[in-house]
C-alpha cells in the first residue's frame, strides 16, 4: 500500500503516550501526530488506576488527530509495560493426519493455539508466541515452515509472553471504552529492540540496555527472540540522590549540573568552580570544580556499567561471542556519552541509539515508533493488511484489482475504424508534460539520507575511532 497509518497507545507509570505513524512508499516512517499526558497512570503492577481518566486523555488525542487530518481512526494499538512479563517455553507437537501427510497452514496455525492454551489461565493472558525452531519428523531441524511440504509430524520450539490478566484488561479496556478497535498488542521490551536494532542484524545476537530514570532493563535476544530479560532498580535517579547527598545539594540541582553544565567528553572546564554552597553544620563553604563533580558522578555510573558486564558476561558472553550491545534511553542525553560508555569491557560492541525518525526525536517515542516498524512488516506477510484507518483482505482486493484494470483494457482498446497515431510522432506524448515542464515518467524515489531503513545504526569507526560508539545526535 501506497501509505500506511498506524496508531499506538504507551501507558506508563508517569505518562500516557498516543503517536500516529505513517509509513510512506519509498520513504520510511514518519510520525505526524503525537501527545503525551503526565501524571499517575499505573500502580506498582502497571494496572491502570483510573480507567475512565485514561479514556478521557485518549478520546482527546485521537479527536485531535481527526479534526487535524480529516480521518476516523477505527483501530488503536496497544503497547503493554513489562514489570509482570514472564518468559515460558513451549514445545507443541502434531502428527500430519491427512492421507498426502502434507502440513496445510491449520497444521501450523493448531501449533501457535497449543502454545497459547497451555501458558494461558484465568491470571495469565499469552502477548505473543515467539517460534524460534521447527522439528519435522522428529529429526529435521528448521528456521521457519511454510504449508505444502510433506511430513508425518511437525513440532514447535517456542518462547510464550505472557503478563497478568489485570494488566492485560486494564490497558485494552482503555482502548475500548475509547470507543476504538484493538490494532494489535506488543510488549515494550521487543518493540524497543524492534526500533534500536535495524531490520538487518536482529537475527544475530543482541543486547538492549534501557537506562532510564527508575530502572535499567537489560535484554537478550537472539534470532528475534527474547530470552531473558533483567532489571535493576539503579536508574538515574539513584545517581543523581546519591551524588546530592554527597554534596549537601538538591536533587534539581543535580539534575541540572548532570543534563546541562557537564560535559563528560571533554576537560576543557575542569578547573572552574561550578558550585559552592555554605554548610551551616560544618561552619564552612564548600567549593567543588567540575572535575572533581564529574569524577564523583562517573563512580555512579561506572559502578552501573561494571554489574551491566557482569550480567553480560553471565548470559552471553560464554555462550555468544558475536553480539552487539545497544544503549538506550535517558542515560543517552549525558554530553559525552560516547566516552563514558568505553568503561564497559564490551566496548567495541557498543552502540548507542538515536533516533532518525521525522517527528519522533524524544526518547519516549522509541517502543511507539518500534511498535509501528513491526505492525508494518507484519502487514507485508499478513493475509488481513490492517491499520489504523483500514482493513483489507489481500485476496479480494488484489481480484479486485485485477477486474478494474481488465475493464480499463477492454475500455481503451481503440475501435477498428479508427487508425493508431503514427508511432514516430507519439514518440513525444511517451514523457509527461506538467506546466510547460517535461518529467521523467515512473520516477525513481530515494531517501534523502541515502539510506533504506529510517532506523539505521552508523558504526562511526570508519570516520574516526571511537570503538564502535554510534554518532551522536543532539537534537534530543
């Protein structure tokens, strides 16, 4: 399709966010609308506390929309917090009972209803079920299967997600009370992978690490597939407690010096005296400069960086030696970055993601425009191409098609008592004229940045070395 559009919902903890997407032909994701609410959406177990007010927000930015754009938005997207998500396996098995022993797409379809109804209870509803291999016959091992070929009998390993049924109800019921259709769900921790790791390389094994300001979520994947996820309660806000304590001072305060006075890449100010604060216990004034602030708060996160190697090193690194690691979120707006981030051990193999999406250059929008990159890729393979503004069945509408172009034939063929122009003259009607001007006709649409894929990861070794850090951006 020529433009597709795809909205999605984000409940967090502190905020509710709503972004619309739009996938262009030859021209990647752009996001065209977007709101966010803040205030206290969750519980401690990511329920929704007040449903009828997370409506509310969410009819206002979908009206909002629809009165900008001119267009009913039918179906909205749901994106689930993880702090009740747990990873099970599943191994269904059927025998091909048709007389050919030919495996049909039910065959294939009976593995994933099997998988989902033996995860699934009255407190748990199945996210998604993720294949990562396929047993034919109980000796042939494949990637992936497709319906027509032959065999006796076809298993299934896979890893189920699964979240608690409150959770689960409390978001959809949103949606739904909204007066909207559910798009589809996804969990944020592979929707996020989904938008820092392009198309490309998340087959090969990979590391999220999600620095924000309560938590760090570290996540391993492999051949698509989340295997483990981790989470420590050391976010930003621990450091910046723990270093206001240190130096009798605010926790805005150091909130200010961290994200705005501070530049870890550089000693070009180390000397100057950039706080100074009279400590009535004590009877003195105290003076730090920024080096001495820089070095107090690089032991904070050095500290956060070494038990991030630790739990690399326990999960992957034995197991995996080629794998690449991925910063993202808050900690990615410290200036100079780059150069904290080679106290990892792994630091040729670090990456750090910023985002090149039009209109979705914060941090918050990284799992919703991830969200929308895996809704449009499903819908390449997808029977149903469905979005937010519509619903189509491929088959009906690819026969359709072909309908219409078999009348438009019959309605230009030229009738026999009238002759052809003479083919050397119609040599000049071959290009389009608009405005006096000649185009080129079926012209070829490239991407301005030269690149493919909107989400595209620049390894900046081969402009200088800086061990495989990705470029900064610092419109954040």
């Amino acid at each position: 399709m020529k433009d597709e559009v795809y909205a999605f919902l984000e409940i967090t903890k502190k905020d509710i966010r709503f972004v619309v997407g739009k996938y262009r032909e030859h021209l990647g994701l752009k996001i065209i609308f977007k709101e966010r609410f803040k205030g206290n959406w969750l519980d401690d177990n990511d329920v929704v506390l007040d449903i009828s007010s997370a409506k509310l927000k969410l009819v206002k930015a979908i009206k909002n929309y629809e009165n900008t754009f001119n267009q009913k938005i039918i179906n909205v997207g749901i994106i689930y917090p993880v702090k009740t998500l747990k990873i099970a396996n599943a191994s269904p098995y059927k025998f091909i009972k048709n007389e050919r022993s030919i495996v049909t797409s039910e065959d294939i379809k009976s593995l994933y209803i099997d998988a989902k109804s033996i995860n699934e209870n009255e407190f748990t509803k199945v996210i998604n079920v993720r294949p990562y291999e396929f047993l034919i016959n109980n000796k042939e091992r494949r990637a992936n299967i497709k319906p027509g070929f032959v065999a006796s009998s076809i298993s299934m390993m896979a890893k189920v997600y699964t979240i608690t049924k409150e959770v689960y109800d409390s978001h959809e019921q949103v949606v739904r009370f909204a007066g909207k259709n559910i798009l589809t769900r996804y969990f944020q921790t592979y929707v996020l992978a989904k938008q820092c790791i392009d198309e490309i390389h998340f087959k090969e094994p990979a590391v999220v690490v999600d620095w924000n300001t309560n938590s760090l979520d570290i996540s391993f994947f492999t051949r698509e597939t989340l295997i483990k996820r981790v989470s420590r309660q050391v976010g930003i806000n621990q450091i910046i407690s723990n270093i206001a304590q240190k130096i009798n001072a605010k926790n805005k305060v150091v909130e200010m010096y961290l994200f705005k006075m501070l530049n870890f890449g550089s000693n070009k100010s180390d000397g100057e005296i950039i706080y100074r604060k009279y400590v009535n216990t004590e009877k003195k004034t105290i003076e730090i400069n920024a080096k001495l602030l820089k070095q107090l708060i690089l032991e904070e996160i050095f500290y956060i960086i070494d038990l991030v190697d630790l739990d690399i090193n326990k999960e992957f690194s034995k197991v995996e030696k080629d794998f690449k690691i991925y910063f993202n979120g808050k900690i990615t707006e410290l200036s100079g970055i780059e150069k904290i981030i080679t106290r990892s051990k792994f630091k040729n193999k670090v990456f750090i993601y910023y985002s090149l999406v039009t209109g979705a250059n914060q941090i918050w929008s990284t799992s919703l425009c991830g969200a929308i990159k895996t809704c449009h890729y499903a819908n390449k393979v997808s029977k149903i191409f469905k979005t937010s503004l519509v619903e189509i069945d491929k088959n009906q509408y690819n026969l359709n098609r072909q309908d219409l172009n078999n009348k438009n034939s019959l309605n230009n063929q030229v009738p026999t008592n009238q002759s052809l122009l003479n083919p050397i003259l119609n040599q000049r009607f071959n290009q389009p004229i608009i405005n006096n001007q000649r185009y080129v006709a079926n012209p070829i649409y490239q991407n301005q940045n030269g690149l493919n894929n909107q989400q595209n990861h620049q390894n900046i070794n081969n402009l200088t070395n800086q061990n495989g850090i990705i470029k900064k951006q610092t419109s954040r």
